[in-house]
C-alpha cells in the first residue's frame, strides 16, 4: 500500500493571527496577503509596532500619575499603624517577583521553541541547496561527457573508419543520439540562482537569530537580577537597591515593550505566509522556475505526473540505443580494427557512467525529497517559530506587569525604609546604655558624672543581702567603660551578669528612662540610709 502524504496543515495561531484585520498608517484597510515588498503592507506591520508604543506610552503615563499622587497625597503616620502597611509592601512584591519568574520562565521556553524552528528552517535549506546542486553538477556533468568527451572518441573513430561507410553511419547515429540526450538535459532548468538564493537567506537568517537569541538571553538575565535586587532591597531595607531597582525597572519596561513589539510585527507577517505558503512561493519564483515545476515540488501529488519524465524516458532510451550500438562496433569492427577497441571501450564506460548519473538524477528530480524539505520548513517556521514568538509576546506583557507592580511598590517600601530610620534615631543620645553613646562617652572624660547602675557593687536582691557592706559605686561612666573594657575587651559590652541588677534593656523612650532613673534613685536612697559610707 501506498504511504499516505503529509500534508501541510495550518495550526489555530496562525488562522487567528492571519484573521486580525490590517490597517495602513492612515487606517487604510490592507489586505493580508504576505507581501514583504509592498509598501502598505509594510506600513500595516509597523502600525502594530505603534499600538505596542501606545501601549508603553499609556503604561509610563499611569506610572508617573500614580507616583505624583503617591508621593504628594502622604497620610498621617500616626493614624496607621505599620505592621498592615509593611505586609502590605512585601506581599505585592513577593506576587510581582512569581510574575517576574514566570514570564521569565515563558520567555526562556519561547526562546527555545522559536531557536529550534528556525534551525530546523536552516535544516531544510540546506537539505534544498544539497539537492538543488546535485541536480546541477549531474545535469552538467552529463552535458559534458556528451559534448566534449564523446565527441573526441567519435573523431578518432571516424578516422579509423573511414573506408567502412556502415561503421560511419553508425558514429553519425550515436553522434545525432548524444545531441537529443545534450538537448534534453537542457530542458532540465539550472537551479544555481535558486540555490544562490537560498545560501543567503540561510546566513542572514542565521546571523539574525543568534543575535536574537543572545539579545533574549541577556534580557532575561536582566528581568531576573532587577527582581533579585528588589527582595534584597526589600529584606535589607536598603533605599541604594531599591533606587537602583527603580531606575533599572524603568529600563527593563521600555525593552519589554520594545520586545512586544518587533515579535507583534514578525508574528503577523509569519502567519500572513503560513495562511498561503504555496501562493507566495509561486509569485516569488515566477519568471525563475517553470510554474508547472513549482507546483510540482509544492503539491507533490500522486496523480499528477512529473514535468520531467519525457526529458528522463528519451535519456534512457538514447542510452539504450546507443549502448547497443556500441556493443555491435565491439563485437565486429574491434577484430578488423584493433586500434578502434580502445576508443569504443571509453564509450562504452562513458555511456555506464551516464546511466548511473541518470539514475541519481531522476532519484534528485522526484519531488518527494524537497517537498519533504519543503514541509519541514513550514513545520519549522508556522509551529515552532510562530509559537516561541507567541510565548515571547506573553514573556513581554508579563515582565512589563512585573515591573509596573515593582515601580508601584517604590513609594511605599521608600517610606517603609524611612519610617525604620527614624525609629531608630529616636533613641536617646544621653543614654548610657546606647552603643552610639558609650562610643562619645569613652572619647569624651569631660561629660557630666553619673552614676553607675551597672557596677559590681550595685547587685539588689539576693546579691545585696549576701555583701551588706558593700557601697554603691558612683564612678563616672567613663571609669566604668574603662572598667568594662579590661574586663571584656570592649567598652560596648559588659562583662557583669544580668541577674538581680534591675538594668533597663539598652534601649528605651526617654519616658521609660526617667521612670526608671526615679525609681533607681528610690533604692539609692534607701540602701544609701541602710548602709552608709
């Protein structure tokens, strides 16, 4: 049983895209017949590039609105409390970073999808050129044995018989012979501006795709380290990452658009072809090829008959006759002329040679080896190509969403950092327990005496009942930060046990640190009656 044609059968992407309407730059309707030349349509496409820069335009417009109101309509801290505010700020941008990761992760599945179609477009050409050449070097090297190589062994023969007037008429047959094979062989067309064709088209495509690749690879390099520096940012409450992330963010936009819209243009233009792949193939070819051998080559039907097999059917029959020819000058005239049996012998092995060269090409002319070809092309181009380009529009859309959610978040995780600075400036400087403190109190002898709440002696409790006699030390801090630092190395850290001496915790309010210095006083008082100096 015969094996049944794969036909080319055009996937739901491209009937959809194919359907989209198209408009000139003056919303002139276009028609969407793939026509890469054609002015209007040209225009139809870059149209769609301009939608793309509306839509950027709109995005940066909102983003500016939206970051004038956040900045100049500032609610009242006091009225909010911040743990709401700050689960806030880190759960959007935990959602803004999966969105950053997925698009990524469609961005890096599309890439592949549209690299391995177009190498597989690259496959095709090649496999085309190879046939296409072996079709010319067969053709030529047939025509060449004819003209030149089989011409010089019927001269010699003609001189050897020229007093045999029947061998002569049998040199004259395979002389008129090989110009009918000559002739055929011209009738076969010569595919070397094709194949021309095809050559640069393979380079430029390949050279363009390695750029596009690469330019796609450092982009989501890009869109996963700007997404790295907003945790960090986030997490450290750094206001340098989270500026550099905004500035950055701003950037990784503006090439998401841009990415949007060269795949917008290059998908409809690639489904305008897929809609009728043999129709523009035809049109670019005619004037080239014969009409009848593209159709040939494109449709590859069973039923229909091969444009060269009256060519191939008159080369063998030309072979045959002449190769009988040949076996009867071998068979009778070789005895009578012993110096013709070298040159018949090289006719005959030329003759061979011409057999098997037909044979390889009739095997080249079928049309099932390019139409093969041929669908691996449009295999390569309308679902892999087509569809990596879909995935890399969601890549775009998704990394611009990302990225207008991060820039969002930048006023609020801006105050949310702030907020933490100043809590943390609200720290009392003349408190002896602050480290910032003790670092000016060391450098500083000259400040005002305190009393020490944090000497050896100063033990309240179950430590003041065992050394009754003990007194309070009223060494200014600086001597107990000395003190400190022989025993611990460091005058930011004491070297005393924290039991049972009532210290506060290192930091506090200034509220809670006059409460506490009253109540300090109150023991002062009490043990200083208690147990006098």
């Amino acid at each position: 049983m015969p094996v049944a044609r794969v036909e080319y059968i055009a996937p739901w992407w491209v009937v959809w895209l194919h359907s989209l309407p198209r408009l000139g730059l003056r919303l002139q309707p276009v028609d969407s017949t793939f026509r890469p030349r054609d002015e209007s349509y040209q225009e139809s496409l870059l149209l769609l590039g301009l939608v793309a820069a509306v839509g950027l335009g709109l995005n940066l417009v909102l983003l500016a609105a939206y970051l004038v109101c956040a900045c100049c309509c500032r609610q009242d801290d006091a009225a909010q409390t911040k743990r709401p505010r700050s689960c806030c700020v880190t759960w959007t941008a935990v959602v803004a970073a999966l969105i950053c990761c997925a698009a990524v992760g469609a961005g890096f599945y599309g890439n592949s999808e549209a690299n391995d179609g177009v190498y597989q477009l690259l496959y095709a050409l090649d496999n085309a050129n190879h046939t296409f050449s072996g079709i010319d070097v067969l053709v030529s090297g047939t025509t060449q044995k004819m003209q030149v190589d089989l011409e010089q062994h019927l001269a010699r023969l003609g001189e050897i018989f020229a007093a045999r007037g029947d061998y002569l008429q049998t040199l004259k047959f395979l002389h008129q012979t090989a110009g009918s094979i000559i002739v055929q062989m011209a009738g076969v067309p010569a595919w070397t501006g094709v194949t021309e064709q095809l050559t640069e088209l393979a380079n430029q495509t390949s050279y363009v795709e390695y750029y596009r690749w690469l330019s796609y690879l450092l982009l989501f390099t890009l869109d996963l380290v700007l997404c790295l520096l907003a945790c960090l940012g986030l997490a450290k409450r750094s206001r340098c990452l989270l500026a550099s992330m905004l500035c950055c963010g701003v950037l990784a936009l503006l090439l998401s658009w841009t990415s949007l819209a060269a795949d917008a243009a290059v998908a409809v233009g690639a489904s305008d072809f897929c809609a009728a792949p043999d129709t523009f193939i035809l049109n670019v070819t005619e004037g080239q090829v014969r009409p009848e051998v593209t159709r040939y080559y494109l449709f590859c039907s069973q039923s229909a008959s091969s444009p060269f097999q009256q060519a191939l059917t008159v080369f063998q029959r030309s072979l045959t006759a002449m190769q009988i020819q040949v076996a009867g000058l071998l068979q009778f005239a070789s005895p009578r002329f012993p110096t013709a049996e070298k040159d018949l012998l090289g006719i005959q092995l030329l003759l061979n040679s011409s057999e098997s060269s037909l044979h390889q090409l009739t095997a080249l002319l079928d049309c099932r080896g390019l139409h093969k070809d041929y669908l691996d092309a449009l295999a390569g181009v309308c679902y892999d190509g087509l569809e990596g380009l879909l995935y890399l529009g969601l890549f775009s859309l998704l990394a611009a969403l990302a990225f207008s959610i991060m820039t969002c978040l930048g006023p609020g995780a801006w105050k949310h950092c702030a907020r933490r600075d100043r809590d943390y400036d609200d720290i009392d400087d003349d408190d002896p327990f602050n480290p910032q403190a003790r670092r000016i109190a060391a450098h500083s002898p000259s400040r005002g005496q305190l009393r020490s709440f944090c000497s050896y002696s100063s033990g309240l409790g179950s430590q003041g009942s065992l050394h009754p006699t003990q007194t309070v030390s009223n060494a200014p801090v600086s001597e107990y930060m000395n003190q400190a630092a022989l025993f611990g190395g460091s005058p930011r850290y004491e070297n005393v046990p924290l039991i049972g001496r009532g210290s506060p915790p290192p930091t506090y309010s200034p509220s809670m640190r006059a409460t506490y210095l009253s109540v300090a006083d109150e023991h002062l008082r009490h043990y200083g009656n208690e147990f006098p100096a």
